[in-house]
C-alpha cells in the first residue's frame, strides 16, 4: 500500500510537470509563435491559455505594441549641399511574427542593424532632394511622409510595419554654426547700421521742419504783435485827440503831471531851470476849471 501511494504521488507530480510544460498564457499585448525543434509550428494572436507539446515545441513572444528605435545623429547633405546632424526614430509594429522569425530570429533587437541601414538610407536619399528651408519649415511632414513610405516598403519583408519616422533633431555642425552664427551676426549689424542712419535722416528732417515752422511761427507772431501794437498806438493816439478836444487844459494838465511824475516820481532827478521855465508852470500857478 505505501508503495502505491509513493507510486500516485509520483503520477501527479509528473502529471502537474507535463501539465506546467504544456500550458502557457498569451498576454493581450503580445503575439506568439510556436516552434518544434526550431522550426517554426504555429502562429498565436488570441491572448488567454494554450496548449503545447511539452519538452518539444518552444514558446517565443513577440510583442504587439509600438517599438521605438532610435537613431544616433549622422551627417546629411542636403539638396542645396549644406550639411545638417540628423536624430531620428523610428516606430515599428510586428504584424507577421513567422516572417520576423525567419527574417531576424527571435529577438527584437534583430531588427536594429537592418532598419537602421535602411532608415539611414532613406533620410539620405530624400534629404539630399530637399534645401535646408524644405526641412526646417512645415514642409518636412511631406518628406517625412515620403521617408516612412519608402523604409516601410524595404521592410516589408521583415514582418513589420513601419508606423513612423520622425526627425528628433536637426543640427548644423559646430563650423557651419559658427559661420552662420557670424553671418546672422553681421547682417544684424547692418540692419542695425541702415536703422540708425534712417533714425537720423529722419530726425534731422523732422527738426529741420520743426526750425522751420518755428520760424514762420514766430515771423507770424512778430507781424501780429506789430499789428496789433500799431493799432493800438493809433487807437491810443485817437483816444488822446478825442479827449484834448474835449478839454484841452484838462488834457495839458494831465500831460505836465506825467511828465512830473516820470521827472521826479524816482526822488533822485536834479533840474536846473529859471523859475520862469513853462516846465514848473503848475507850481507857480494852478489851473482853472473851464465852464
């Protein structure tokens, strides 16, 4: 009896054993593909639990996900023969795990070494048909468009699609900046240059106008005040005939006494005059009024 339990011991281990190297699970984000003896037997895409033949068929995953790779900065000469450090990646998607098998084997990173050669090839080809401009502006969708159809169609034999190729970065080499740095430089100088001349035309011109408005301004300002100055003096000197006419001793008296006031109002003037003089009239004798 204790031989027939060592016996069914030994059967469910033996029976969990086959059990464990026949079963395995299918993520949902991967795809397998089933091989005996190295060839391969099977394709899996469904996820959940699948069977195998154990210790004779091997399970190798793939993922169905977006792989990136990226790509180190190479030299590019451009259409217009300037030369630009290009960064790039690519995305891909396994879409035929028995062709990548049998293109690459197992790994993903199989794949590095062709894509990168065929990538390079096709950022070459493309860039060197297109000016600095075409890259640096909204017209790099287009060729990057063109790029990602061209590489996607070399690949197509590797069992991937190519869902994008982007330019991470691009760069001049360090001389070409430096030339351009210095070129951008000196224009800039020369914009600034042509502005400050502009600067001062211009306000030579605007004060050259405003001297000149000034002048006028005051001319007229001179014309006007004589004017004016003239008629007043002239409707001054009416006022004074109009009123001598009315009272010419009134009048006269009034003129003797601005005369003494400007004569002696400062209390330092010194005159000397015989008493007989018509200038000291008033103090000799007052006027009278006229009826």
């Amino acid at each position: 009896m204790r031989t027939s339990f060592i016996a069914g011991i030994a059967l469910v281990i033996v029976l969990a054993i086959l059990a464990s190297a026949s079963l395995f699970t299918v993520d949902q984000t991967d795809q397998t593909l089933i091989t005996q003896f190295g060839q391969p037997v099977r394709v899996i895409t469904q996820p959940g639990l699948h069977t195998k033949v154990p210790f004779v068929q091997t399970v190798i995953p793939f993922d169905r996900r977006l792989i990136n790779f990226a790509m180190p900065g190479e030299e590019v000469i451009l259409g217009d023969q300037r030369r630009l450090i290009v960064d790039s990646f690519t995305m891909l998607r396994i879409t035929d795990p028995l062709r990548f098998y049998q293109a690459v084997g197992p790994s993903e990173q199989g794949i590095r070494a062709r894509l990168f050669s065929i990538v390079s090839s096709s950022l070459r080809r493309v860039l060197g048909n297109n000016g600095l401009l075409a890259v640096l502006s909204a017209d790099r969708e287009r060729i990057m468009q063109t790029i990602r159809r061209q590489v996607n169609q070399e690949m197509r034999g590797f069992g991937v699609t190519i869902e994008d190729v982007r330019i991470r970065r691009a760069d001049l080499p360090e001389e070409n900046t430096q030339a351009i740095l210095s070129r951008m430089q000196s224009e800039r100088e020369r914009v600034a240059k042509q502005a400050r001349a502009e600067g001062a035309e211009a306000s030579a011109r605007i004060r050259a106008n405003a001297d000149r408005e000034r002048t006028v301004l005051l001319a007229e300002a001179r014309a006007t005040a004589d004017r004016l100055r003239g008629e007043g003096e002239a409707q001054a000197t009416r006022i004074y005939a109009q009123t001598y006419q009315q009272d010419p001793d009134f009048f006269a008296t009034w003129r003797t006494m601005q005369a003494y006031r400007e004569a002696f109002g400062a209390g330092e003037a010194r005159l000397v005059l015989t008493p007989e003089n018509d200038f000291l009239k008033l103090f000799q004798k007052m006027p009278t009024a006229a009826h």
